[in-house]
C-alpha cells in the first residue's frame, strides 16, 4: 500500500520549494533589497541620519538651494517656492519631493558590509549632493507670477526634458512642516498637492492643439463651414460669443478656437483614433519622474455617446489633464513629435564634487510625424500671433489658451506653447485654477513674462 | 570493559552536538551584555537551564538507539537560534520561551513512552481523531476570545493558549487512521470521501474562526498524504477541484481574505495602515545583509510581532540571509529525515502519521517564510520551533515526540490484512 | 549586580574609536562566527544524513540487514520481536543502549556485537556469562557472518538476513 516512489516525489517537491525560497532570499537581498532601505518609512534611516550630514540641493547653474544647518541637515533658502519640489523632510510627518525619492543618495547610505559602516562612523558619513535641473531664477519668478492665484506652472527644455521650474500654488513654507502639519492639514485649498504634477484640470480648448494631431493624423477632409452651431445628437456646440465663422480649415479653427468645428471633427475622426493619439501623448499613462504624478484622464469607453466624444475633442467632458502633461506635450509638438522624458535631477555629486551620476536625455513617446508637429507649429504660432497675447518681439511663440469650464463655475485658464517656434528651447504649460478668466486674458500674458525674461537676453 | 569500536559516524555526531553549544554559548555571552540592564541571578539561570536543557536532551535521545535522534538535533539548535533573538527583544518572552521549552522537551519523551506502551490503542480509531480535532475547534469558537484578529485563544486559569495548534495533532491520527484502515472504510458506502469530507470540515471551522494560515497546513497535509497514499486517483482530482472552487469562493466571500491578498499585492500604498507590517519586515530583512547586522546592533523591535509572526525577519535582520537561508535548510534536514522516517517504517499507521508530521512542519515553514517575504500573503501562522508561543512550541514538541516513536525501527508489523 | 552592571557597561560600551565599542566589534566578529557554525552544522548533519542515504533508496526494493527470530515465541519466557533491523554497529544485549534488546535473563548486558566493516558483517562475543554461537559454532574472536546463517543466543535463534537475497 505505500508508494515509496510518491513518497520521494513530495520530498524532492519540497526540497525544490525550500531551495527555490533560498534563492529567493538572495536575489532579495542583492536587488530588492537596496531599493527599499531608502524607504521614508524606514525609521532605520532616521537613527543615521542625525549622525550624517544630509547632501543639498543646487539648481542648474551650482546655486545653492539648501543650506546645512547643525550638524546633519539643511534648510531651503526659498521654502515655498521649492516646497513642492524638493519636499518636506519631517522625522515625524516623513519625507515628499526629491528629499523623499532621493533619501538614500542624500544620505550617502551604503548597503550592508561592515567596512563602509566602519568608514562611515570613523569619517562621518557626508551624504551627497543633488544638482537639479531646475532654474532657480526662473522658479523664484514663477512662483512671483502665480502670486493671487492658484494653480500650476511647468516650464521644461522640450528637446531634453529637463524641468526649469514647476511651482504649484497655494504652497507652504516646507522649512516649518512640524508646527504648520496640523493647519496644513486642515486647509481646504490642499497646499501639499503638487498641482504642477498631479493636479488634474479640465483642459478646455489647449486639448484642442493635440485633437489637431488627430485630425491630422486622420486624414480627414479638414475644411468645414460653420455655421455658429453644430448640433450632434440632438446638443448643439456653439463657439465662445457665439461666434460665426464660415468657412475655416484647420489652422482657421485652432486661431479661432472654434468649438464647432472640433465637436464635428472628433466624431468624424472617431473614438478609436481619439484615443490612439491622446494614449501616445500619454494619456492613461504613468509618467516616469522623479515625484509622484497623476495620470492624465482620456476618458475612450466603447460604449461612449457621440456627445461624450465631441466633448473629448474640444476639451469638456470627462477629459483631465496634468500641468506637467500638457507641457509635456506642447513640448513634443515643438520637437518635432518626439516627447521627452521629464527630469528633474541633473547631477548628483560626492561630498568630494565628483560627478557620480549625470542624467541623459530620453524619448518617452514619439506623438507624432515630424511633418505633422512642424505643420502644427506654423498653425500654433498664428494662433498666438492672431490672439497677441503672449507674442514676444523677435521671436515666434506658438501655443494655444484654453479656458476649461469645470464643475466650480469658475474657468481654469490655461495656456500651452513653446519658443522659439522653429527650434524651442522653453515649453510651458500655465494653468489658472477656477480663475474665472479666459486663458488669453489670465494666463498667456504670464507666459509672455516667462519667455521675455529667458529668450530675450 | 567491552570494546566499542567508534565508528566515523558517532564522532561526527558528537562534533554536530558541540556545534549547538558552541552556538549557545557564544550568542548568550552576547545577549546577555546586550541587555545588561537585566542582568539578574534569573537570567544567569535562564542561560545555563537553555545549555543544560539542550545537552541532556540531546545525550537521553542518543539512548534510543532504535530511532532517529537527528530530529531533536536539528530542532534543538532552530530552537537555539531562535530563542536568542527573542531573549534580545524581550528577557520576558525569552524567559516564557524557555519555560515552554522545558514543558516541551518533558513532553517530547512523554509522548515517545506513551506511544511505546500504548502503540496498538492508536491504530484503530479514527472517528475518534475526527471528533477530537473538531471538538477542540468547537470550543475555540464557543469560548474563544480573539487575539490578533483571530478568534482562537482560549483562557483556562490564567493561561491562554492556541486549540487550534492543539488540533494538528488529532489531525494526523486522523489521516493515518484512515490509511492505516483503508480497507474497512472502503467497505463502507462513501467511505472513502470521509478523510476529505473530515478535513474540509475541519477547515470551515477555521474559516469560522479566521484562522486560514493552519488551514492551509491542513490542506496541505492532506494533499500530501493522498499523493503518497490515496490509490484511487480520482479522490485525488476531486479534492484539488474542491480546493481550487474553495479558494475561489473563499475570496469572494471573505472581505479580509481580499485585503490580505491587496495587502499582498501592493503593501507600499498603505504603508502606515494595512501594509504596515510587512513593509517592516521587508525593511528589517533588506537591512540585514548577508551576515546581519550583528545581535543587538540592528532594529528588529520596529518589526511589528518580531518575536513571534516575524521572528523570520529579525534573525534575518540581525544575523544575516545567510542565517535565514541556514534555518531553511535545517528545516529541509528535519522534513526530509521525518519522510525518511515514513519511508523505512514498516508499520502503516506510524508511517503514515510520520508522513503528515513531517508535511505539516514543511507546511508551516514554507507558509511562514513565504510570507513574511512577500512570496506569498501573510496567513499568521508561526514558524515551529522558533517563534514564541506556548501552544505552538509544545505541540511542535509533541509532533516531533510522536514522529520520534515512528522513527522506531523495532515497531512490530502487523499482519497484513487479507 | 550593580557593580557587574557598571563594569560591563564601561568595558563593551565605551567608545575606542569614533563611534565604536567593543560590543559593536564583537558583535560584527560574532555574526560571522554564527553564520559558519550553523552552516557547518548544516553540513555536518547532511553528510551524516548522506551516509544513510543507501538504506533510503533500497527501501521497498531492498531491505536492510535484520534479525529474523526462527525459535517459537511460546517456548520463550521473555518478549522477542520478530525483526531486529539492523544498523552499521550493533550491540547485542539484555542492557538499555544495546541497538538489539533483548531482555533476557540468559544474557549479558553486552552480549555480543554484530557491526559491518568494509562492505562485510562480522559477529563477535562481548565476553558475555553464556556465550554466543554462529551456525552452532562457539564465537570467540570476531567472525565474519553471511546472509542465513544461525545466530544462538543461548535459548533464542536468529536467522542473519542481509537484503541481496530478499524473496
């Protein structure tokens, strides 16, 4: 009755299983591991770290963004403006921003071996120092600019991705994190959310530059006439003062921002082929970054109303976009429809100023044909050039405004564009929350300031 | 006196024994400069009975030169091991550790010389294994009170302790009961559905009293045991099929089996509710290295349970994946000598009941281990022999007691049935 | 205890260098120390394990060596098993630690040794009160035993069974 051979079968089974948990513990320990020791949550880190003297923060042209304080952490010279960025670091309320997705690096932690433990404690450990890509110039203005208001600005390198400011507005003052938690967390305007990356906003007519790219895309006839109304299914669209156009193609549409004409081209280039393009300009997609971002929503469903599509297409509906996304993209456009991806980190350096790590440049998504984006640019910088509100003299701006209707009543202003149009070197992306302005009015003289300030000297 | 040639083998198994008091002696040394601030008479006690308790075990189970003496080797040094790193969080659980473990190794030799004059009374019951095991769970669920999210603790006279640990015993009869009688329970119309139909009972109970970490070791021994015994292969089929439709169901119906599992999945987006537990044991292991840290130099008190659930991890913390991977394989050594065991046992009954012990130790340390590393969600279960708990440290004992009489190579086979 | 306290305290926790004490040094030693005990353990443990691993592959197909009892059991006043299975190194006796017990008056504590050396059985006589025999031959030096032969202990026969000749 016993099965001898059965029996070896289920020892050799769990011998396979044991040793198979071995070597799990190894790999753990070899690749898992130093990924997570870093960890915020790690109260192991906190008994170091007031032994070690944490790295600071430099923008991109080596100006200092952080000073040591004591003997073993720093304070920034611009809390607010860098709150969102660089982060709190709180032993009781934790990390955010860069102090928390660079904690390790910060610290200098070196994995286990008793030899750089010994080095460490006989030293002092030093941790090392990040370099950003950040303009401190530049990001001290933004946050001037956003001053009143409440919302987002990006401003990043399209042709590397490199970030040169994003505030994000209201903020607080990172320095006192421990006596302002409590009010912080109380306060209804959330000034703990980075806006400039996660904060989702109704784009309104900006989306209209990427419905373009689809209709493009597309190959559908672009010629419409316009009658002052569309009507789809029963609602009928009308442009903003209820404007009437005649005849428009799609560059006369973009300068007018002519609702009707979107809602009747989203329908006809169709929900499959909406979706397709808003995915590449990474729609539903998590952005790799160096702080958490949110993805931006291109809401396809099959079962989606022709309704729910127009909307889609002139930016309404269920559509929701980050700051960082729509510079992201506008950035893409002007770069001949390869985006970027997005950092913030330049450099980190030793205590003893070696460059350890030095980032490079890498395509995240190539949006489009190259023919495409520059027939896009021309139509972007007449519709700047039309609207006037963000031309700089001397250089050709290309860009779109948008003013989002959204469920507070009041109208998120935006504005998306890049300069110098035939070669940027500067994409922003500006959004006003619940300004109640239209983008052209609120928003794009902001982005004029910007790219006065930086292409013009 | 009478010549006795020593053979290779008895040197090396004196060396083997040294190694575990040499391991003793040297962690005490360090512990107790540890927690120098316990420094009393009891603790100096505490040290030698541990020592004195180990050797005198180990020197009575060598005069049983009819069984396996390996076994209780093996488990007196995972004991050692993990006794220290209790004894390091806490003297008082250390002290509790120790006392069990003397209750155990009484224990372990008591449940050898019972089976020895009683071998024949077991092998016929096996209704009376069945309702053993349900009548302790039964009693969990009518006077239990809940401890650590599961209603299985039960309080006689001050002290409390686990039936549900106590049950694996009955369980393993159980099986072997069966087995061992198999040709009276196929006679019987269905009868032989009654293991499965027994056991899966036995687990709902569990269920009831959310204690899903030693029905899976149920189900796992029972598993185990068909493969090895179950002639009929579709009894085989029909409980896999069962098991997969259980758990299936079991996570649709049981919303804190689904967190277990999300938990499981993700713990990093939770990390200071749900998720909290093993992001900390994750970070005590990572912290470690391949040597640890060193005793006394890690945090294995941010480990939440690191005395008991997460002993796993704070040894890994402190003395390095190299020590985690060594109680692995002391594991593998005591599984594999407990099948041996069943392999070279003549006598069906004790050979079948070796087999279960056997999986069920396997059973539990794969669970423990696999969960605490994230293989595989958290269940609760303890890892035997090393984390305290008194009801799971004495019945780990018991287990092994019995499966130290099955090691018996002298047990009279009974004639073969017709 | 206090005193040994303070003292303790002063010689592991006083920093020597930077940040180190001595229980810090030994503690770092000892983890390596821990880690190669336990493993030898390990080892020591499975090579012995390794040894026996013959017996493991001949069970079912091969049994190991035995004592099968051939004298009938009503003619004996003392409890004789059936089988004695047999292991490298036996002992024959009426004592506690004899691998083969028997408990009869007849015999010495250490009566005789049966043990295996170099792939052959050997049987000798531990000078025990009554003697031992082998095919009915008085054993004195140690003899070496083939499978079926005759072991007598005084009133108890047994047949020497290796397991290359098994059915």
């Amino acid at each position: 009755m016993k099965k001898p051979k059965r029996i070896l079968f289920l020892l050799y089974a769990i011998t396979a299983l044991f040793l198979a948990m071995s070597l799990y513990l190894v790999y753990f320990q070899l690749i898992v591991g130093p990924k997570i020791v870093g960890n915020s949550y790690n109260r192991r880190n906190y008994i170091d770290e007031t032994k070690i003297l944490r790295g600071n923060f430099f923008d991109t042209h080596g100006t200092a963004l952080t000073h040591t304080v004591g003997d073993s952490g720093h304070v920034m010279e611009s809390p607010r403006s860098y709150a969102h960025i660089i982060g709190y670091n709180s032993e009781q309320y934790g990390k955010s921003g860069m102090e928390k997705t660079y904690n390790s690096t910060l610290l200098g932690l070196s994995q286990d071996d008793l030899f750089g433990r010994f080095k460490e404690i006989v030293q002092g450990q030093v941790g090392n120092d990040l370099h950003l890509t950040i303009d401190n110039d530049l990001q001290l203005y933004c946050y001037d600019l956003l001053e009143g208001h409440k919302g987002a600005i990006v401003v990043l390198d399209p042709s590397t991705g490199a970030i040169k400011a994003m505030v994000s507005r209201p903020s607080f003052n990172a320095n006192e994190i421990n006596e302002l938690w409590e009010n912080i967390m109380e306060d209804k305007s959330a000034p703990l959310l980075n806006r400039a990356a996660q904060g989702l906003y109704t784009p309104g007519s900006v989306m209209k530059a990427i419905t373009a790219v689809a209709i493009m895309e597309s190959g559908i006839d672009q010629d419409y006439h316009d009658t002052g109304e569309q009507t789809i299914d029963g609602f009928t669209y009308t442009n903003y003062l209820g404007a009437v156009h005649g005849e428009m193609d799609l560059r006369q549409a973009l300068i007018r921002s002519a609702n009707t004409y979107f809602t009747k081209k989203s329908t006809e280039v169709g929900l499959a082929g909406l979706k397709e393009v808003a995915e590449k300009f990474y729609f539903n997609k998590v952005i790799p970054f160096e702080l958490v971002t949110s993805k931006s929503v291109a809401y396809y469903k099959t079962d989606m109303s022709l309704n729910d599509i127009a909307a889609a297409g002139f930016g309404q509906g269920d559509t929701l976009v980050t700051p960082l996304n729509m510079a992201l993209s506008i950035g893409a456009i002007g770069n001949n429809g390869a985006m970027m991806r997005p950092n913030i980190l330049q450099e980190i350096r030793s205590p003893r100023g070696v460059a350890t790590y030095t980032s490079a440049p890498s395509m995240l998504s190539r949006v489009t044909t190259p023919s495409i984006a520059r027939e896009l640019t021309d139509d972007l910088v007449a519709t700047v050039n039309a609207g006037g509100a963000a031309t700089v003299k001397g250089i050709d701006v290309a860009g779109k405004t948008g003013s989002a209707e959204n469920v507070s009543g009041y109208s998120h202003a935006w504005f998306a564009g890049f300069a110098p149009a035939e070669n940027p070197s500067l994409a922003l992306a500006i959004v006003l929350e619940e300004e109640g302005e239209t983008g052209a009015a609120a928003a794009a003289p902001l982005a004029r300031k910007i790219f006065q300030r930086m292409l013009r000297d | 006196m009478d010549r006795l040639i020593p053979s290779p083998m008895k040197r090396r198994m004196v060396s083997a024994r040294w190694m575990t008091l040499l391991f003793q002696i040297l962690s005490l040394s360090l512990v107790l400069v540890h927690q120098r601030e316990t420094l009393t008479p009891r603790s100096l006690g505490f040290s030698a009975l541990l020592i004195v308790l180990t050797l005198m075990s180990q020197f009575l189970v060598n005069l049983f030169h009819q069984a396996d003496s390996y076994l209780l080797m093996i488990t007196n040094m995972l004991f050692s091991i993990g006794v220290i790193l209790i004894y390091r969080l806490s003297s008082f659980y250390g002290y509790r550790q120790l006392i069990f473990y003397s209750l155990g190794i009484a224990l372990f030799f008591a449940a050898y010389f019972i089976l020895e004059k009683t071998a024949d009374f077991w092998v016929q019951k096996i209704y009376f294994y069945f309702l053993a095991a349900a009548g302790l769970l039964v009693l969990t669920l009518l006077f239990g009170f809940v401890s650590g999210g599961a209603k299985n603790w039960i309080e006689i006279g001050g002290f409390s302790f686990q039936p549900s640990e106590l049950a694996k015993v009955p369980f393993c009869f159980l099986i072997a009961g069966f087995y061992a009688n198999r040709d009276r329970m196929r006679s019987l119309k269905g009868g032989k559905y009654f293991l499965m139909a027994a056991t899966y009972v036995l687990i709902a109970l569990f269920f009831l009293q959310r204690e899903l970490g030693t029905a899976m070791v149920f189900m796992g021994v029972l598993f185990s045991a068909q493969i090895a015994f179950e002639e009929d292969k579709k009894v085989i089929l029909l409980n896999v099929g069962l098991a997969i439709i259980g758990m299936v169901l079991a996570y649709f119906l049981f919303g804190h089996i689904r967190t277990r599992v999300d938990i499981w999945i993700d713990p990093w987006v939770d990390m200071d509710g749900r998720g909290y537990q093993i992001t900390q044991s994750l970070f005590g292991i990572a912290a470690g290295g391949f040597f640890g840290t060193g005793i006394g130099l890690g945090h294995p008190q941010y480990i939440p349970l690191a005395y008991s659930d997460f002993i796993f991890s704070a040894i890994a913390e402190e003395m390095g994946t190299f020590m985690g991977i060594a109680v692995i394989l002391l594991f593998l050594l005591l599984v594999y000598r407990g099948i041996k065991v069943s392999l070279a046992q003549p006598h069906p009954f004790y050979s079948v009941l070796a087999l279960c012990i056997s999986i069920s130790f396997a059973a539990q340390a794969l669970i423990m281990i696999g969960g605490v590393l994230k293989l595989i969600p958290l269940t609760g279960i303890t890892l035997p022999f090393m984390a305290h708990g008194g009801s799971s440290l004495v019945t780990s004992f018991v287990l092994l007691g019995i499966l130290f009489y099955c090691s018996n190579a002298a047990l009279e086979v009974p004639d073969e049935e017709a | 205890m206090e005193r040994i306290l303070r003292i303790i305290e002063k010689l592991f926790y006083t920093n020597l260098v930077g940040e180190i004490n001595l229980y810090m040094v030994t503690a770092n030693v000892f983890k390596y120390l821990f880690v190669i005990i336990v493993l030898y353990f390990v080892y020591t443990i499975t090579r012995m394990i390794y040894l026996d691993i013959g017996q493991l592959r001949g069970v079912g197909l091969k049994r190991s060596p035995y004592l099968q009892l051939i004298t009938r059991r009503e003619n004996l006043r003392y409890h004789v098993q059936n089988v004695y299975p047999l292991k490298r190194d036996n002992i024959i006796g009426r004592g506690r630690t004899a691998q083969v017990q028997i408990t009869s008056p007849f015999l010495s504590k250490e009566h005789a040794h049966l043990f295996e050396e170099e792939g052959a059985f050997y049987l000798e006589d531990l000078h025990s009160a009554n003697g031992t025999l082998l095919n009915g031959e008085l054993v004195e030096e140690p003899v070496m035993i083939h499978s079926k032969d005759i072991v007598t202990l005084v009133d108890v026969e047994f047949l020497f069974m290796t397991g290359e000749d098994d059915g």
